[in-house]
C-alpha cells in the first residue's frame, strides 16, 4: 500500500497521542513542543515509583535509560557506544568547546543568525587566545565557498546549525563535512531543529560532534537530549564534569582509581533525570515506528501548503523554496503589520504560532490537520486586515 493511501490512518492515529489538540492549533515546534500522551504518563509513572519507593526502582530506571540510548543511535545512524545522554543542547556544545585541545591562535568558523547556544560558548573561547570567525549569512542561505574562504591553516572547528531557527534554511551536512575535512578541521552540528523529522546519518553525512534537546520536533521534555561523538574522536575530548557514572565499574564506590568509560557516557558524570529520559523516549519511539523519512515527506508537503495559503492572502514566505534546504519551519511577514501583533491575534483565537526576526514563525508537525491549517490562515488574514 502507497503511503499516501494510509496517511490518514497514520497521521489521525498519532493525532491521538497529543492532548495540546484538545485546546489549541499548535504552530510552535521549533519552540517547545507539547510532549506526547505516552511521554506525559511515562512521566507519571516515574513520579508516582519515585514518591511510593524511592530508589527501589533504580534498577528499572537505569534499564529505560539505555533503551533510550539506543533509540538516539538508531535515529542518528550512530553506534550506542557514541551518544551521551544530556540536558540540553548547550551541555552538548560546551563539552566540545571546553574539551577540545585548542592552541592560542586557532579559530573556530561559524555562521550569522546561530542561535545563541552555537555562539557564545564559542565566543568565550578568545579567553584562550582562540578565534571565533562568522561568515555571513542571508537568512541562514550561504555557499560552499562563502564558508570556504573564512577557513585558514588554523581553523579547526566549523560549528552551524542543521537548520536555522528563524528561516528554517536546512544546511547539506554531507557537503559541508566533506567541506571541513578537506581542511582538516572537525564539523560539530546543533541539531535540534531538524531531528526527529528530518533524516539524518551522522556516520554517512561525516559528523564530527552534535547535540539536540528533545523538547522540540522530538516531541519530549526539556532536560533530555543527545550529544554524539564520533568513536575515533572520543579521546580527543578532555572530559569534563566527570563524576562516579563517568568511570568503568560504576559501582564500585570504593575503588578511586578506576578508568573512564571508553564511550561517549563518561560525560554523565553524575545522576542522570530518568524520568525525562524516560519520557523523551516514549516519545522517540512513536516516531521511529512511522518512519523519519516518512515524518519528512508529510512534514513538507503541510508546509507547501501553509506556504501557499500564506501568499494567497498576501505574505511574503522567507523560507527556501528548494526541496533540500526545506524543514519544518516556515517564516512569512506582510507589509507594514508587526509579527508580535499578528503572534497576539492568533492567540486570542486560539491559534499558537511565534515572532522570529520580525516575521512569523510557524512549524507544524506530522499531526497538525487542514481543519487546524484553516483556522491559522483565518487568524492571520484577520489579524492583517484590522491592523
């Protein structure tokens, strides 16, 4: 059967699973997203095995947590043996900022319009006498060669976002990694604004490093996410905030001098959230049962058409229109009205969208209905014709 045969069947099904349905039309993904139904009562089940016996369901807790790790393999194309468990794309980005061997005189390469998470750890680097270069953008749009020409001999890191957060511009990873590795130097990627609906393969594509929360196209918490590193990259990392989860038998307490992990969990220094993790990956589960490629082709053919209802009633869509450098993200703006006003009007009807770089920032999601595309256009048009 054609996917296009079943697709209301499989899209009507997940729809169950978010409970935001019952009380909004939600366009705000790449903000926080509502978790699912199974995530909200894993969550509850932790609370209620927290409060009724403590730790006696450590043991449980600590098997749902590698599951989950395995699910974050399985969704980057990466080896268990590479994906910590982390809070927030943050912690992800600062254990490669504040671990990677640098030199005074280095640089690190990046790209205008990061968000702030991808520049001011790098930023903060020039207290080692290490250089943060910014190529410009237009709108997260940039060449192979524009990046290029910031490169010297002593660049050793490109850091970019996969997608980014105001246009949803969507790099090619693997051009930009073959890119970087003809320069010698390390590509590390914030992801958090693709994964989860848009394919990826970090082994394929030639990823050095990347970390992503999971509160947004993943559908889960905030305070649970993924980090990666490369295998071969692992012990070029110094390590830090390292504790007694970060070292081999774990559980011999008494033991001082035991070895660090030879994996990417030595970065769990301490005692991880379970609970959160656990619920990120109920979440994850549901969308690897239906399949990220085929999240992706519903994903951009409900943007088509927002994109086309958008400029029937007069929006200009600051989005690419190329297929490949799509994502979940569509930004629009109409002449002389302000984004913060027409993100209000919407509101008051009900419809929850966001203001970006003075344009709305709309990002639906796999579950997101025309009934609910109608009722966004309406807010809109009508919160463009008072103003």
């Amino acid at each position: 059967m054609l996917l296009e045969e079943r697709t209301d069947t499989i899209w009507d099904r997940f729809r169950s699973q978010m409970p935001i349905t019952e009380k909004w039309a939600y366009f705000d993904h790449a903000a926080v997203a509502p978790i699912t139904r199974n995530a909200q009562q894993a969550l509850h089940r932790w609370t209620d095995q927290a409060a009724l016996g403590a730790m006696q369901g450590w043991g449980a807790w600590r098997q749902q947590t590698e599951e989950v790790r395995n699910l974050g393999a399985t969704l980057l194309g990466a080896k268990t043996e590479e994906i910590a468990l982390v809070h927030n794309t943050t912690e992800g980005i600062n254990f490669v900022v504040e671990g990677f061997p640098w030199k005074e005189g280095d640089n690190v390469v990046t790209l205008s319009g990061e968000f702030p998470t991808n520049y001011i750890p790098w930023r903060e680097l020039k207290a080692k006498g290490v250089e943060l270069r910014v190529v410009p953008t237009d709108r997260g749009r940039v060449s192979l060669s524009e990046i290029a020409e910031a490169f010297d001999d002593r660049t050793r890191l490109l850091t970019l976002s996969w997608v980014n957060y105001v246009s949803g511009w969507r790099h090619d990873l693997k051009a930009i990694s073959d890119l970087t590795h003809s320069r010698n130097a390390y590509l590390m990627v914030d992801a958090i604004q693709g994964l989860g609906v848009l394919p990826i393969d970090v082994e394929s594509m030639g990823i050095d490093f990347l970390s992503a929360d999971g509160h947004k196209w993943l559908l889960g918490p905030e305070g649970a996410g993924f980090f990666y590193v490369k295998q071969d990259l692992l012990n070029l990392l110094r390590p830090i905030m390292t504790g007694w989860n970060s070292v081999e038998e774990t559980w011999s307490f008494d033991k001082l001098d035991r070895e660090l992990k030879q994996n990417a969990s030595r970065y769990e220094g301490g005692t991880a959230n379970h609970g959160l993790i656990t619920a990120l990956g109920e979440s994850l589960k549901l969308l690897l049962d239906i399949g990220v490629d085929n999240i992706e082709q519903r994903l951009l053919a409900l943007n088509e058409q927002i994109r086309c209802r958008l400029e029937q009633i007069g929006g200009e869509v600051l989005s690419p229109r190329k297929f490949e450098n799509r994502s979940g993200i569509v930004s629009v703006r109409f002449d002389q009205v302000d984004a913060s006003a027409i993100q209000r009007a919407c509101r008051e009807q009900g419809v929850l969208v966001n203001s970006r770089g003075g344009a709305i920032r709309i990002s639906p999601h796999l579950y997101t209905n025309g009934e609910e595309i109608d009722r966004l256009i309406d807010a809109i048009e009508s919160a463009t014709a008072s103003a």
